[in-house]
C-alpha cells in the first residue's frame, strides 16, 4: 500500500484512527476500488443483503434528488 502504512490501517480496523476523504480516497485508491465503494461496504459489512439493497436503492434516490436539487439552484 502506498497511501498509509500498515500501523495506520491496523489502528482504522481497531477503531483507533478515523480517516481524513484524502486518506479514505488512497487506501480505495491502493485496493483498486472507487472510494464510494469503500464508504458503502464499510457501513454495510454487519447488514443484511435486504439490508444492503435498500440502502444502495436509498442513496441512489438521494443522490438524483440532490442533482435535480442542484440543477433547479442554477
């Protein structure tokens, strides 16, 4: 890994440390994987999959109502 050391991710799986979004955006970065992607998973891993799919469909909704919200500020 080239954005954090193992002493970091070690302390962020033990709860010790929080990660900063530049942070959050290099380990994604490192695994190969889109940010969100790392965001989604780290708040789903002790859902259930009905669980997981209502709140994938959950932040889709909201992210379209923030765009057309953005787009009606323009």
């Amino acid at each position: 890994m080239t954005a954090t050391s193992r002493t970091y991710l070690s302390a962020l799986e033990r709860g010790r440390q929080s990660p900063t979004l530049d942070k959050l955006e290099g380990i994604a970065h490192d695994i190969g994987v889109h940010p969100l992607t790392l965001l989604i998973y780290a708040y789903s891993a002790e859902l259930s999959e009905h669980e997981v799919s209502a709140a994938t469909a959950r932040v889709q909704r909201e992210l379209e109502e923030l765009v057309r919200y953005d787009l009606s500020s323009q």
